[in-house]
C-alpha cells in the first residue's frame, strides 16, 4: 500500500469510527470506565445539605466559619490496545479480513478513550511483541495508531497471548483500561490473564470469520494455514475430519471464555459479518 492509498484509507477509518465515537459511545464510554477515584479540589463555606463528613475543621477553625472539601472525580485513565497480528488475522471470506474489522472496532475505542482525554497505547503482537507504542493524549496519536494497524508487517507467524500479558505486567505501573482483541488460537495463557487481570480492567475480544467455524465438504483440497506456512491436503469429505475441526473451533471458542471468566475480565466476541458498533454498545451497557 503506497502512501497515498494509506491515507486515504486512515482518512476513511477515521471519518467513520470518530463519528461513532463522539455519537454513539463516547458517553457510554465514560460511564463504564470510571476514573482512579477522588481528588481533591478546594475548600468552600458549608453549605445546607452538604455532607458533615468533609467538613475542613482546620480551616474551619481559622476562618471561624464552616468549610468543606470539594473533591472531583479523577477522570483520566490509559488505555492500552492489545491486538493479534499473527498470520491467521489476515483472512477473510467476506468483504473485510479480519484484521481490517480490528482495526475499526479499534479505533472506535481509541477515539472514545481520546474523546474523554484518556491516553491510548497500543501493542502489537504474533508470536512475541513486535511493536510498542506508549501512552499518549490526541488525535494525532490516535491516527499513528490507525496507520499502524493498516501497514505493519508482522515477522511472526502463531499467537502467543503470554507475551503481551507478561510484557505490559512489567512496565504498566497504574492501573489501566486494556482490550485483547484476538482470535485466540493460543494455549496455556490463563496464568498471565490472571496475573494482568487482577491489576488491570481486562476485556477480551475474540474475532473470527464466519467460514472458520465449519468445514465445508469439498472433496480432497490443499489448504495454507497461514500460521505455520505450510500447505495441508485434507479429505473434507470425510465426516470425521469435518467433525473435529468443529471440534476444534468450539473448544478454542470454550477455552477463552473460561478462562476470563475465571479471571472475572470481560468478554466480547465478534464475527467479521456482525455489526461490531452494537456489540460494543451491548458490551458498554451490560457493564
């Protein structure tokens, strides 16, 4: 994709999921992730109906009138973005591959955080971290974001949820906002999820094609799999074969659901076909 071709395509990304944003999810936003907690603001005279518990009695006593506290919410928050760019991403039997669907429904949060002047980070990531963007404030960030999404050739090939988890356990130093947004064909990944779950508010998204959860009676066919690179002939016209790649996809799908779920973090998933605004807009309200 040349330059031109690419901002165009930032361009439109942005146009379509700023406007979401700022219509649709920028107030839901706000209400689902709160911030730190209390700060406080200044002192003011007492007032009927103010709460007795914050009264300032060492200003009280100078000024020899009633005072309160007056705290307010401290709002700002970092969201990080952590998505799967191994092989498998880059499929798709529609008019979207799946990770060009990440890359909207990521926006669309990283314009939402931007909107309430939260930071917004981003992690790449296959089968190691292939690049890490820190947390910043802005629009413009938030396109870097998008331009990266859209060009970064990934050099890994699998998906190893750990390595993101462990990565940012080590160097996030607050408590943050973060969505895994994968496809999960991952293994053995529920003790990082623990650990980064019981420090950070953690949602998984789970992201899939509508023709990976069957496989079609074709006969005898050569398929890639675009993780290892290596080309399979398989007999789809045998039941059993057919059988045990439902079987495969329904215990990966059952694996990530558990294992969040334990972990208490949220879930959302996606298929390349749903409208991922009102997935978001569920998810938002149901917290």
């Amino acid at each position: 994709m040349d330059t031109k071709d690419l901002l165009k395509k930032v361009r439109k990304i942005e146009i379509k999921t700023k406007r979401l944003s700022d219509h649709i999810f920028g107030g839901e936003y706000q209400s689902t992730f709160k911030g730190r907690g209390m700060a406080f603001s200044e002192v003011r005279q007492y007032q009927f109906g103010d709460d007795v518990r914050f009264i300032d009695w060492n200003v009280t006593a100078r000024q020899r009138d009633t005072f309160i506290k007056v705290f307010e919410e401290e709002r700002e928050l970092t969201m990080m973005l952590i998505i799967d760019i191994s092989k498998s991403n880059f499929y798709g039997s529609d008019s979207l591959f799946k990770n060009e669907y990440v890359t909207e429904l990521a926006a669309t949060l990283a314009f939402s955080a931007t909107k309430n002047n939260d930071k917004v980070g981003l992690v790449l990531f296959s089968d190691s971290i292939e690049l890490y963007i820190p947390p910043k404030k802005g629009k413009s960030h938030v396109l870097r974001i998008i331009r990266e999404l859209l060009e970064f050739k990934s050099n890994g090939k699998s998906t190893n949820i750990n390595a993101p988890l462990k990565f940012l356990s080590n160097i996030l130093k607050n408590k943050s906002i973060a969505f895994l947004i994968s496809d999960f064909i991952s293994t053995d990944y529920y003790n990082s999820l623990k650990i980064f779950s019981s420090k950070h508010d953690l949602t998984g998204i789970r992201i899939y094609d509508p023709t990976e959860q069957n496989l079609p009676n074709l006969g005898i066919v050569d398929l890639l799999d675009n993780e290892s690179g290596t080309l399979i002939t398989v007999n789809t016209s045998s039941k059993n074969v057919r059988e045990n790649y439902v079987t495969y996809f329904r215990d990966k799908r059952i694996e990530f659901f558990n294992n969040f779920k334990r972990t208490r973090s949220g879930t959302l998933e996606c298929c390349t076909n749903d409208d991922y605004q009102k997935k978001l807009l569920q998810y938002f309200k149901s917290r």
